[in-house]
C-alpha cells in the first residue's frame, strides 16, 4: 500500500481553489499511484463548500489518480448547526464513508462550529482504517470502542500560538509515534504547511507517517513530510504483524492473561 500525505503550501478561502491547488501538486509529483494507494488531504480543504460541490471535488479527485481518497473536511450546514464533515472516496469516485470532528477547536468553537458524530472506519484490502480529524486524535475517548485498526489517518490543520512552528510540530511527532504504538498500528498526519494560515493563525506543517516498528535498528518511528507539498510512503504490514505477535506474547496488549 502507498499512503501519499498532501501538505499545501497555502489555505485558501476558496474551497474549489484548495482542490485544485492539490490536483496541481499531485501532478507534478508524478507519483504511480494504484487502487491500492490512499491519498490524504488535510482538513478544511473544502472550505465553506457547499456539501454537493465538496463531494464531487472529492470524487473527481478520487478518479483522476485511481485511488482511495480521504478528503479532508469542510464546513458543511445541517439542521441550523454547523460540523466539520468529511468523506472518504474509493476509486471509483463512490463515498465509503463519513466522518466529523467531535471536538471543534479553538477558533472553530469561536465561529460557531457544532461538535459532530466523530470518526469513521473503512477497509482496503483487508486492513482497517481508522479516520479521525485533527483534535479528535488528541482525546483518549476518540478511541473507545474502535476495535482494533492497522491505521489510523488524521486530517489535520495545526496551527501555532508561538513565533516558531517546531513545538507543534514536535508534539504532533510525539503523540503520533505513541499513539502508532499504543494502538499497534500506523499513523498518518495530513496538514496545511507552516506558510499558510488560517483566520490569522498561523499553520504548523506536521504532516508525516508513525511507524510502530520500524525495520532495522536505526529505523524511524515518525517521518516527516518537512518541505514537500506531496510525500510518497510506501508501507507493508508485515513488521506490524509481528509487532502484534510479539506484545501478545508478553502479555503486553489490553485483555492479555
């Protein structure tokens, strides 16, 4: 499986901007991407879309590179109340799923945004994968009852309060390396790079991928996407198979004897 993580240079107020900022970027990356490829857009890429044009934005992008896209999220209008909402597309262009962020952040509670249903979960290839968006991922409780997954995918918009984007950065490292291993399975960040904005917020760039048990003995736990706008992880699950046996074994796994 290939996970390519986006991480554009600049968030637009335009959600259709955003889509086609990332079209454009993906194409000069000229990555072989496959049905088995899961492409990740950051959150808020949609913008302020309206629910039809964020969807077909999605779907579109899905059939262009023939893989699976977790499409971020948008602001979407529902019942009077405003969530964070996103959709997870298949390579036919076919929704799979859906998903919001349970726990707006920040500016988001400031500007009227709802707490949503949460995360969502699909299958590729037999894997299970867990999505969640950006806040959600730093409570505990966003867990429960997930079962177990083999990766857990996280569209994020981090942003700093500081002059300098590295502490968010190095937490969003942090959590996700001890999240990949609490939970024995990858993670992937989605995000805006540290020259974009947000309301005045300045963005952080963590977008990267968590190994729970990098190969070899100087293998990295987290890499990060750092400069690039499009990254490439190719990622197979046999080391996290046995990371699993492995914890089983020492009784190192929740409901072990």
């Amino acid at each position: 499986m290939h996970i390519i993580l986006v991480q554009p240079t600049r968030w637009h107020e335009d959600g259709l901007r955003n889509f086609a900022q990332i079209r454009a970027e993906l194409g000069r990356s000229e990555l072989g991407s496959t049905a088995t490829s899961l492409i990740v857009l950051p959150e808020l890429v949609g913008s302020e879309l309206e629910r039809h044009a964020y969807e077909e934005s999605a779907s579109d992008l899905a059939l262009l590179f023939d893989a699976w896209v977790i499409a971020g999220s948008h602001h979407v209008r529902r019942g009077g109340s405003v969530f964070n909402s996103g959709v997870v597309v298949d390579p036919r262009g076919a929704i799979v799923a859906n998903y919001e962020k349970a726990n707006p952040y920040g500016v988001e509670v400031d500007s009227g945004v709802d707490p949503g249903s949460g995360s969502a979960s699909f299958e590729i290839d037999g894997r299970r994968v867990l999505v969640m968006l950006c806040a959600d991922f730093w409570f505990a409780d966003s867990f429960d009852g997930a079962g177990q997954m083999d990766m857990i995918v996280v569209p994020a918009f981090s942003i700093t309060q500081r002059r300098s984007p590295d502490s968010a950065r190095a937490l969003w490292a942090h959590m996700a390396v001890a999240r990949a291993y609490e939970h024995m399975a990858f993670v992937a960040v989605s995000d805006w790079a540290a020259s974009s904005s947000y309301r005045e917020h300045r963005g952080s760039g963590a977008a990267g991928l968590a190994d729970p048990n990098p190969a070899g003995p100087h293998g990295s736990y987290y890499s990060a996407v750092g400069p690039q706008s499009v990254a490439d992880f190719p990622i197979t699950f046999d080391l996290l198979d046995d990371l699993r046996v492995n914890r089983s074994a020492r009784g190192f796994v929740r409901g072990a004897d």
